[in-house]
C-alpha cells in the first residue's frame, strides 16, 4: 500500500488526513509487518476516520465491523442462508433417490454462507481494509477469536472449516478506552494513542473542509475545540463536529461569534442535556468558552506571524 513512512505522510495529507510522521510510520510498518493497528483514544479524536484516510490513500475498499455489547461470531463471521439451503433441498430431493450425505454436505459450503465483515476481508482478492470498531464494547469471547485470525490469518469455524485468507487485509482496531483490552491482543498490533489534535493542527483539518472562511474563523474554531474540551463537558466535541460548526458559521454567515449567537448554535456545542444546561444556565458560560478561545486563536496567529518572521529572516541570510 505504502512505500515509506514519508509517502504514506503524504498520501494521508491528500485525501485530507492530517497527521504527525509517527503516526504515518505507524501505518506505513503496519502495512508491511502486516501487523494490526491497535489505536486508543477519547471517541471523536479521529481513530475510525485514520483506517478511511488508509483507505482512499491505498485506492481500495474497506470492511467495517462495527462492535456493539453482545456481538456474536454470526455478526462478525457470518452465518448460513437458511432460505437458500431450503429451497436447494427442495429442489434436490425431487429425485427419486436423494444422495442425503452428498446434500448435507453440498448446503454445509461456502456458497451457502452470508459472510460477515472478518470473512469478507480474508476472502477479498484484493487487499482491503478492515476496521474493526469499538473493540473495547464486546467481550473476551469475541476478543479471543480475533486471535487467531490477526496471528494466522486463517478463520476456523466448525460449520465451514479452516478458511485461509486469500489476501491479509490492513487491519485497525479502535477502542474508546470503555474496558481494557487483553495482552495477548496488544502484543500481535502496532499501538497508537490517538488524542484529539493539537489547536493548531486542529485549524488546519477545519480549513481544508471550510476553505471559504477566514484563518481568524479557522483559528476561532480551534480555540473554541480546545475551550469546549478543557471546559469537561459530557461530551466533548469531535473533530468531525467542530468541522459542523464551521460549516453552520459560514452557512449564518457570522462574521464574529458572539454571545448572541448562543442559542442559534447550542444545538451544535451541546449534545447532551446536562452539557446543554451547563453552556445555556450557568451564566456567562459560553462567554467564557468565547473569551478562552479567542485567547488560543490570538496565541495561533501571533505563532503563525512568528514563524513567518523566522522563514523570512532565514531566507534573507541565505
């Protein structure tokens, strides 16, 4: 997929993935040991949309098994078309004399099986990319059945047998911290800690999504994700929420945010009622998460202009 840490930093940046090199190294090592990439971090920081950044960088597709408390092998694996190995017997047993072993045999086979996300990815003739999302929701069963197929890739069912996978796909696996994943998981994968991006990086990702609106709007909304983060909301915004949020100020055509528009944009800084209470009740509460994030926004262009100073003054002496 990649041919270095630094092409694979590139590719990440063109589709619109913005990252640090050792997040890049991580993916690029990942890639070639064919080892999966275990990425831990607060929901919203960016981990799921990584392995969709990996996908379009790559030009392939990608198979997502979203985990939810109570996920079954059926889930991730697949299970048998009952409707069709009916109608197949049907249809067989219309002979005057059925060979049952050689049906009981014909309807146990892969053609009869629905395959599941984990499946479909070993079985893609091309490399694919599998995310395996929310690890930390399911329990030790399921974990402990991930083991055999991210160590040999192979998949061992007793309805199907042992399945060898006809490509090893690039494979991710996230997890919001809710439990604590077991060793044994951590020591086949690479490890990422993925936190939500600094503010600066964090201005560039909305301006690339918003590039109609000014840098001070840029910088405005990455000092408000960093007010809003630091102010221990329920929830904290997500980077793909603070990209809403610029959105909505272009789409108002809000030139300055002010306290006045508290109310029209509430529905977009608060997702739960307790944080709503908090940012519409408590007075003066969002006019201190505005005053903070115009001080980071001032912070970002006075470093911008700085850096600016530095390349010229280097230039000059060149």
């Amino acid at each position: 997929m990649f041919e270095s840490p630094e092409q694979a930093h590139r590719a990440l940046a063109e589709v619109g993935y913005l990252t640090d090199r050792v997040t890049a190294t991580a993916v690029y090592l990942a890639d070639k040991l064919h080892k999966p990439l275990l990425l831990e971090g607060p929901a919203g920081s960016g981990k799921t949309e990584l392995s969709y950044a990996v996908t379009r960088a790559a030009h392939t597709s990608i198979e997502r098994l979203q985990c939810f408390e109570g996920l079954t092998s059926e889930h991730a694996i697949g299970k048998f078309d009952e409707s069709l190995q009916r109608l197949y017997l049907e249809l067989a047993t219309r002979s005057e004399r059925p060979d049952w072993k050689a049906l009981a045999k014909e309807i146990t086979a892969l053609d009869f099986f629905i395959p599941g996300p984990l499946l479909k990815a070993i079985l893609a003739k091309q490399r694919c990319v599998l995310l395996i999302d929310e690890l930390d929701k399911v329990d030790h069963a399921l974990e402990a059945t991930l083991l055999e197929i991210l160590s040999v890739w192979q998949i061992s069912d007793p309805r199907l047998g042992t399945i060898p996978a006809e490509s090893i796909p690039f494979t991710v696996l996230t997890s919001n911290e809710e439990r604590r994943l077991g060793d044994p998981l951590r020591r086949r994968s690479l490890y990422l800690r993925i936190d939500y991006p600094t503010a600066e990086r964090e201005g560039e990702i909305v301006a690339r999504r918003t590039p109609e609106a000014s840098p001070e709007t840029h910088r405005l909304i990455a000092g408000v994700a960093k007010a809003l983060r630091a102010y221990r909301l329920e929830k904290p915004p997500s980077v793909s929420e603070m990209i809403d949020i610029a959105l909505a100020i272009e789409l108002l055509k809000i030139d300055e945010v002010t306290v006045e528009h508290r109310d029209a944009l509430l529905p977009l800084f608060a997702k739960t009622a307790r944080d709503r209470k908090k940012l519409a009740d408590l007075k003066d509460a969002f006019a201190t998460i505005l005053y903070a994030a115009k001080l980071y926004a001032i912070e970002m262009e006075t470093r911008d202009v700085a850096e600016v100073l530095q390349g010229a003054a280097e230039g000059a002496a060149a």
